[in-house]
C-alpha cells in the first residue's frame, strides 16, 4: 500500500511567476501566483516554482552547471508545440541529440523536451 499519493515537484528559479504562467500555458493548467512560490496544478498533479535569488541556470548541452532535472512533455506534432513554446518564451538550442524528441529551455534556463505521444 502507498505511503502517500499525487508526487509533486519544485523547480528553482528567479521568477516563479513567470515560470508558473509559462509552464501553465503549455499544458493549459491553472496558476497560482506569488512572488516567492508559485504553481500550476492539473489532472491531480502539481508543479511547484520556488525562488531563489542567487539562481543559476543549468546549461545545456555542458554540464559546468548541470540540468539537476528537466521535464519531458508530450505533444502529437513537434513542429506545432515548437511553434507554441517558442511563442511562449521558450529558445530551442543548436544542440539536438536526438529525432523523436526535440530539446528547449523554458525562459528560467531549465531544459525540458517535447516527446512525440
């Protein structure tokens, strides 16, 4: 039997406004704002962005500051949700180590990949 249920997860960050509504806008989940803690919440789960003042962006593909954690999100067609994350503030690097998938930083410098579903 589970201990407890329904994991979430924190993403440090500068802004967690910004990271909130951006990340809300991609999977369409609602936003809770505050200056220090921010979170989107959807389907019974929870993404939660903690500010940090001395934050430091993860670097991709080097690993002088690693990703510590990224995100693999969904979508039927990569050419239409790069479109729509690019509109949103994502940048999508040189580096693309693979096909199937397609590798971009969300405006806080985190990596994260949209997967073909």
């Amino acid at each position: 039997m589970a201990i407890a249920k329904y994991p979430s997860f924190a993403l440090d960050c500068p802004d967690p406004v910004a990271l909130a509504e951006f990340y809300g806008a991609i999977l369409g989940w609602e936003v809770k704002k505050d200056d220090n803690w921010s979170e989107i919440r959807g389907d019974g789960h929870c993404i939660g962005f903690q500010r940090v003042d001395a934050y430091r962006a993860p670097e991709w593909p080097g690993q002088e500051v690693p990703q510590q954690i990224h995100l693999d999100l969904m979508v039927q067609d990569l050419d239409t949700g790069e479109a729509e994350v690019l509109e949103l503030g994502a940048t999508k690097p040189e580096h693309q180590p693979g096909t199937t998938f397609r590798v971009f930083l969300d405006p806080a410098g985190h990596p994260f990949c949209l997967c073909v579903d």
